[in-house]
C-alpha cells in the first residue's frame, strides 16, 4: 500500500517528543525532499520559539513604553488627542433643545410621560457613546488605590 506525504506527516507529529521515529517514517523522511525539509523548518521553529527572549540591557525601568523601547528600538507609542469640543457642543444643543421642547409641550400627563422617557433615553444613550468611544482617556484618568489589608 502506498502512502502520502501527508499520511507520514501526521504519523511523525502524532509522535510525543523524544519518542523512537518509526522506521517506514523515517525512511520516507530521508528519501522524500519535502518532507524533511518540513521537519528541518519545524525543527528550527521550535528551537526559536523555545529560547529566552535576550534582552540587551537590564531593565530598570517602570513604565512599559520605556521596556518597549528598549526591547524594540523602533516602538514609537501612538499617542492620540482626545477632543471632547465636539461632544460639550453636541451635549448643549441636546439640552437646549429639550428644556425647549419642555417649555412648548402642552401639560398631557402621556406627552409629559413619553418626553421624559425619550429624554432619559437619550441621555443614556449619550452618556454611554461618550464613554465607549473615548474609554482610553476615562481608564488612563482613574486612579484606582488598593488598601493594604492590617495584619
């Protein structure tokens, strides 16, 4: 019977490391350009993967930009300017324009009920696109204190 590339492939890498190889796969590896050339490449791959990151200098730094640069001389963090001018001028017209609406709305308890629902609704919906698209200038502005437990 015979046998692919791919049948002794997978025969090899079902193998546990340090395990005897078969011998028809080995025979197969060492008469099949490809397929040792594969093992070659896997080989090497796992030797790279399986070293200690070496980093030139030691690290006495306390902030991560400054480890990423030294680990990565090209990093160059991506600082981004948040407005928020757009967001006060938009909030201010939405407020105007409900204290408007408020003053020329007849006394109906049902319009009186469904205005202040669409009101909160929609300040709701404000308030939470203002903080999920500007969520890096409210996470970096917290400072979270964590008390020690006494002993």
């Amino acid at each position: 019977m015979k046998y692919t590339c791919e049948h002794y492939m997978e025969r090899y890498l079902m193998l546990d490391k340090g395990m005897r190889i078969p011998s028809d796969v080995r025979r197969h590896m060492a008469s099949c350009k490809k397929c040792s050339s594969e093992i070659r490449a896997l080989s090497k791959a796992e030797k790279a993967s399986s070293t200690d990151i070496q980093i030139p200098d030691a690290i006495k730094s306390d902030t991560i930009a400054e480890v990423l640069k030294k680990i990565s001389p090209g990093y160059e963090p991506k600082m981004r300017h948040v407005s928020l001018v757009s967001w006060i001028v938009f909030g201010l017209i939405m407020l105007t324009t409900m204290v408007l609406f408020a003053t020329i709305m007849k006394e109906d308890p049902v319009t009186t009920f469904a205005f202040s629902l669409s009101s909160a609704l929609l300040i709701s919906g404000y308030c939470l696109t203002l903080i999920a698209a500007n969520i890096d200038l409210f996470v970096k502005r917290t400072k979270v204190k964590i008390s020690r437990p006494k002993v």
